[in-house]
C-alpha cells in the first residue's frame, strides 16, 4: 500500500515537503460535482450552469468557476459530457458555440449545425453562454508502457520504426461545459509516466523480497534480480535470457565438480546422465515449485490501461475462469495443462496466471546466474542451497584424486608430457594427470588402467562456464540469442578440434587405434584443403571432425584444473591464449540449415525437405520458393543430419550468387546484407565422389504447383486466423510469400463498424 501527493515547486524542498493540497481538494470536489450531476436528472442536467452570471467583461464562465481570460491558458480542465481530461492550449477569439461544425472542422460534413445543436440533440445539454469563445484543448495522453524495449518498434531489416507518429488532433470545447481543477499542467505531464513508474517500483520492491528470503548476506542488487525474474513476455529492454545462460554453466560447472569428486568410480558415461538429470528443466522446475518461484516471475507486458492504484478497481476487468476461489494455486495436475486457448502470463482479477513450467526453471538458472555475477561462486552455492541443490565439494578428495594420478607411471612419456607442458605453458605438479588426459580408452585394452574421460567430463564443465563468463563480460551488447550461438559456437566439438590442430596437440596423442589415426589423419589434410576457400557453408558441412580431438582439449583443462587446486581462473590464464582468436560475433558463423532458416524467415520464403535412402546413404531434397523461382538442391550422406546440412550449404550458395545473406553483426538486430552479384562461388572442386549435388532454379512460376479444386481450410475468425491460414497455405504449396497493400482512411468521430460503434477515429482498407 502507498499513498501518491503532488507537491509544489518550493526553493526549500529539502527543508520542507511542500505538498499540493489545494490540487487534491480540488479533484476531490471535481469528481464529487461530476458524480453528482450524473446522479441528477436530465432537465438539472441540461440546466447546470443557469445560476451563472450572463456577462462580464474579460471573464470566462466554466462549469464551476469563473475565470479570466488570461487564467484560462494552460490550465487544466475535465469536460462534463465525456469525463475526460484537458489541458487548455488557448482561447480561440473569433469562433462561438453558435459556429457551424463544417466551418470549424475543415468543411467536413455533419448532421448538427453548430455546437449549440450539438449539444443538445447528443447531451441534452443547453448550452447558456453561446457568445463565448471556444476552448483549443488537447486532451491527456492516455497511459503507455513506457517499459517497452525501443528495439520493439523498429523494423530489423531496415532499421526504420514500425510505428507511425499520429497526427494531433485538438477538441474545441465551449468553457461551460469544463470544469476547472486547480493542477499545474507540470503535475498533469507527470501522471502519464506514474503507471511505468510505479510499476517498475513495485517490480523493484518484488526483487527485493526475493532477495531477502533468500538471505545471502552479501549485498546482491535488487536490479540484478529484477532481471532475472523478467523473462522476454515483458518485452522490456532486459530479460533473464543472459543471466539463465551464464546459470546454466555455472549449474553445469558445480554440479559437474561435485559429482566428480563425490563418485571417484563412475565412469564418464554415468556422470554425465548424473548431470543432465540435476540440471534438467523438470528437475529446476520442481526446485523453483518448492520455494514458490512462480509468485516473483514476471511474465506478462505491462499493462497500463488495467494499472490502478491502491484501493481501486479496474476499468478493464479480466474476469476468473480458473475455478479456485483463494490466492494460493496447487502444484497438483488438476491446474497443469497444454490447452493453447489459455493465455500464458496474463493474471486475472484474482491475479491468477498461466505461466509454462520452463519459465520457472529459466528463471532458477537466471538467479544463480545473478548470485553469481554479485557475489562469485560462494553466492551461487548459497542460491543453489536455498532451492535445495545440496552440493558437497570437499577439498580433501581433491587431493585423493591428485594422489591416485601421482601413482600412474609417466616416466617413459616423459619426453611427450615435457614437450606438452611448453606448449601449453604450464608445469604440472602431477605429470600423471597430463598423461591421463591424452590417453584414449583404446590402450586400456593393451593394459592401461586409465584414459582421458573423467577429466574430459570434468573439463568440459569447466570450459563451459569460462568461455560463457568470458562471452558474458565481453559482449554485453549482443543479443542473448546471438550470445547463445556463440558459447554453442566456441565450446563446440570443431573449435576444440582447430584448435587442437592449431597448436599441434593432436600429436601428443596416446592411443592404439588404427581407425582413429585414419581419421585424424584424413581430417587434417581436409582441414588443410578446407583452409583459403571462399565457401565456408561447404568447408562445414564436408569437413568431419574425430570427437576424440575435442575430447583431448576439455580433458587437458580438466587435468590443469584438478592440478591447480579448482583453481577456475589460472586455468583461464592457460587456455585462453590456445583458444585466442576467439569466434566474435562478425565471424560467427552458424550451421548450414540453420542459416538457411533464419535468412528465409528474414526474407519470408518457405522451405520444404524430401528425405529419401539410396542404400546406407540418406538423400535429403531442399527447395526453397523466392519470388519469382524455384530453387532445389540435395544434399547426400550416411545420417540424415550431414545430408540436411550439405543440401543447405548448397541453397545457402545460391541464394549468395543471387545477392542474399544473413550478415552477422554486434547489433541486436541482424541486417541484410546485399552482395554483389557477380562473385562466383566454385561449388564443384569442394564435392567429393560419394556428394551428389543438384540446384535447380525455375525463372518462372511457372512449376509452381497449382489447384485444381476449391481448398477446404479451417479457419479461426479472430484476430489474425485468416492470415496465419493464407501464410500456412502458401508454405504447404510452396507459393511465394503474400503481400498486403492498405490504405488508411481517418475520421473525425469514432467509426462504426458492422453496426458497433468502436472508440477508433481511423479504418484501414487491405
């Protein structure tokens, strides 16, 4: 609860509160006369400003009050017809009430003759003082989620806004029928940002409740929280998307460190479906249950126009249909549903809400991932305790596992561990640990007790939250999707691989497998092949790379990791310079289908896939449908997902030779880029003899299929059902993208359509 005063401008405002009671008495008596006018019958109505006095010089005669002219300017006024509120820009010398409606409203045509006419026939007003001049009004603004992120309005491919600035239109009102509130219009101006204000303030008070049942005794800032408890449903200019992804790693990491240690046994098979299971959505979904998460998680726009302040009811109800009468909502499965009709996120009147059951354990994510970025890894293990994640990392079995390496005989490698250590610059401790993670699991058929997959476990954890912290520090003005595709990018299996190949670790390999040295071998001379072409859609999807060299490189950092004591940052020290240059957001580049997807869906062309077998090897047939053609290209290989992904990178080709690609860059937004048309891009010297590769492109509309029957769609009348059943329609045909033209038809009272007459003043004609 809380209570809101206006107050006066005063030099001594510090000193003392001057507060603005004369303009609260004086809305209080304003609503009080319009509450009992409306409570009156019609003939007191019409006869509500008899009493006032006929004429006097210089004066202005409103509802309640009579003013000077030179008073009236910039005053602030609430009509009685329409109980809404003005601010009054001017008197208009010249024009009466007695006017015609076309004179004053641009020739335009209306039933009523003047305002006096007017009036009468709509409000049953009489209007007394005809001869005065006419009030130049413009009304306030109504009140708008000023919250919204500004990227909202702005078109991604053109960087123009989507929305158009409205033409102002003033009222032109005869004074008698305002009634005048003593407000300055500064006070006036500031009630319409009051509702984002305030919002933000109580989201803000929210964050700070869950940070102090929380109980973390270092001080974690209350907007830190705030953002992870906002998801993208707010459409504010921050979200929990970048805290859920560095919580993610950290989950990952400490989960990862706790299971390593607490089952020295297991194998690196076991661990990892260990912790794939603590850090599922299902299972941070019931963590968050348990501690009621879903009442603090902000899921929904802000809405101004249900907003109110303590003690009134809305304007703009949202009955219940939950059918619960308390506050409180069960976790049982009688209140669990897929049905799409529900609208997720918005409360009704009883605050009652949808909310998917991923939003809580996003949000689970997002705040270890803030007690984290406040208060290091001692805050994320707090924040982890509190949902009941219990972690045990003792650091006396750190010391078991480096006693249990020290005992693995080095010394015949000694030379291959010492010629390792110079390049990676570090000394180990325990040479057994490095020798450990570059032993593959083949030599334990020849008798080696041990190989390079529990370090690569642990490694793999520690990798990801360095490079997610790294990507978290640095890149702060990337979007959180784009930041996704670059942890994904980096921590992937093929830049382990380059860059083990980079700095030539792959030599240090200790193995006895035949097969895989053919591999590694056939792959760094396709590596060397690979490196210079201009194709970097093909050199991805040709270029197969051993997940054993990836493997080497997490199970190094493992070793450096367990070598330091879990010491995280000196064993960035280390790896950052193997890993540098870094993938940045203007190299990323992201795998063929997926490049391909999001360019059409930029560029509004469909894509359709035909999966067919010759053989042991899947043929995967792409077309994608531009305005004018037809474009077909195959992709061909032993799993579906290499096929899909050469086919791709084949369209992908196309569509550059024809002048469209998907450009990455630091923005937000992605931009299109137009390439010159005329540079070539050689796709055959890249194809091996097993790749079969056919682009078909059709100049005309020609092949495009056509109907030779009415089609039977089922449609949804509301809003935007018929469109979404053109556009799937289109996709299934493969017909080019439809386009609207409109035209916007303005008004100067609000239209009626099919008989109803809405509060619009403009209609658009498709």
């Amino acid at each position: 609860m809380y209570l809101l005063l206006p107050l006066r401008h005063s030099p001594h405002i510090q000193q003392d509160l001057n507060i603005y009671w004369e303009a609260v008495e004086s809305c209080t008596q304003a609503v009080e006369q319009l509450r009992n006018l409306y409570l009156e019958d019609e003939n007191i109505r019409a006869n509500f400003i008899q009493h006032r006095s006929i004429k006097e010089k210089d004066i202005i005669h409103l509802a309640n009050k009579s003013l000077h002219f030179s008073s009236i300017k910039d005053s602030v006024v609430l009509s009685l017809h329409t109980g809404r509120i003005y601010s009054v820009l001017d008197l208009i010398y010249g024009t009466t009430a007695e006017d015609s409606f076309e004179e004053m409203y641009n020739g335009k045509a209306s039933p009523f003759s003047s305002f006096v006419d007017y009036y009468r026939e709509k409000y049953g007003i009489v209007i007394q003082h005809p001869k005065q001049p006419l009030l130049l009004l413009k009304q306030s603004h109504n009140a708008h989620n000023l919250l919204f992120s500004k990227s909202k309005y702005i078109d991604g491919s053109t960087g123009d806004p989507l929305l158009m600035e409205k033409e102002q239109i003033h009222a032109r009102v005869p004074p008698e029928l305002l009634i005048h509130i003593d407000v300055t219009i500064e006070v006036l101006k500031s009630f319409y940002l009051l509702p984002s204000v305030m919002h933000r303030l109580q989201s803000l008070m929210l964050a700070s409740q869950l940070r102090r049942d929380i109980g973390y005794t270092q001080h974690i800032p209350s907007y830190l929280i705030l953002e992870a408890i906002t998801t993208l449903r707010c459409c504010e200019t921050f979200s929990l998307e970048r805290l859920e992804l560095l919580g993610d790693s950290v989950l990952k990491y400490v989960i990862g460190c706790d299971l390593f240690l607490r089952y020295p046994m297991k194998h690196e098979g076991h661990l990892s479906d260990m912790r794939s299971n603590a850090v599922c959505n299902a299972t941070l979904h019931k963590h968050g249950i348990w501690r009621s998460l879903q009442g603090y998680v902000r899921d929904s726009a802000f809405d101004p126009r249900r907003w109110v302040a303590p003690g009134q009811i809305s304007l703009r109800p949202f009955p219940c249909n939950c059918r619960i009468e308390t506050a409180f909502v069960p976790s049982n499965g009688r209140y669990i549903s897929d049905d799409p009709s529900f609208v997720v996120g918005k409360p009704c009147d009883r605050a009652h809400r949808w909310m998917c059951s991923k939003a809580i354990s996003d949000c689970v994510e997002a705040l270890v991932g803030a007690y984290y970025v406040g208060g290091g890894i001692v805050g994320a293990l707090w924040v982890m305790k509190w949902f009941g994640i219990e972690i045990k990392c003792d650091r006396k079995l750190v010391q078991e596992v480096k006693l249990n390496a020290s005992y693995i005989c080095y010394l015949p490698k000694i030379s291959v561990i010492e010629e390792l250590e110079a390049k990676l610059k570090y000394n180990f401790s325990v040479k057994g640990l490095l020798l450990e993670a570059i032993t593959h699991p083949s030599l334990q058929e020849l008798g080696a007790d041990y190989c390079y997959q529990r370090l690569e476990f642990l490694g793999d954890s520690v990798l990801d939250l360095l490079i997610t912290r790294y990507l978290y520090v640095t890149h702060t003005d990337v979007d959180p999707g784009e930041l996704t595709d670059l942890r994904s990018a980096l921590v992937s299996n093929e830049n382990f691989a380059e860059v083990v190949l980079r700095n030539n670790i792959h030599s240090h390999l200790q193995h006895g497998s035949g097969i895989l040295l053919e591999q590694i071998t056939e792959y760094v001379r396709s590596n060397l092949e690979c490196q210079g072409k201009v194709n970097k859609f093909l050199q991805h999807a040709t270029c197969k790379v051993p997940k054993v060299l990836g493997d080497i490189m997490e199970s190094i950092a493992g070793a450096i990791f367990v070598d330091t004591d879990f010491n995280v940052d000196v064993v960035w020290k280390i790896v950052e310079p193997l890993l540098s240059p870094m993938i940045t957001p203007d190299n990323l580049v992201l795998p063929p289908y997926r490049e391909l997807l999001e360019l059409c869906s930029h560029l509004g062309y469909f894509i359709n896939s035909k999966c067919s077998s010759k053989g042991e090897e899947v043929i995967i047939e792409m077309s994608v449908q531009l305005r004018d053609e037809l474009l077909i290209a195959q992709g061909q290989d032993r799993n579906k997902k290499s096929a899909k992904s050469k086919a791709a990178a084949r369209i992908l080709a196309d569509l550059k030779k024809r002048g469209l690609s998907m450009k990455q860059c630091s923005s937000k937004a992605k931009q299109l880029d137009i390439i010159s048309s005329d540079q070539q891009y050689p796709l055959a010297s890249l194809e091996s003899p097993l790749d079969y590769c056919h682009v078909d492109a059709n100049p005309s509309l020609g092949g495009l299929p056509s109907l030779k029957e009415a089609v039977v769609l089922r449609l949804k009348l509301d809003k935007g059902g018929p469109r979404s059943a053109l556009f799937k329609l289109c996709k299934r045909l493969q017909w080019p993208m439809p386009e609207f033209e409109f035209v916007e038809q303005r008004f100067r009272t609000p239209i009626v359509l099919d008989g109803v007459t809405t509060t619009n003043f403009n209609s658009f004609v498709s």
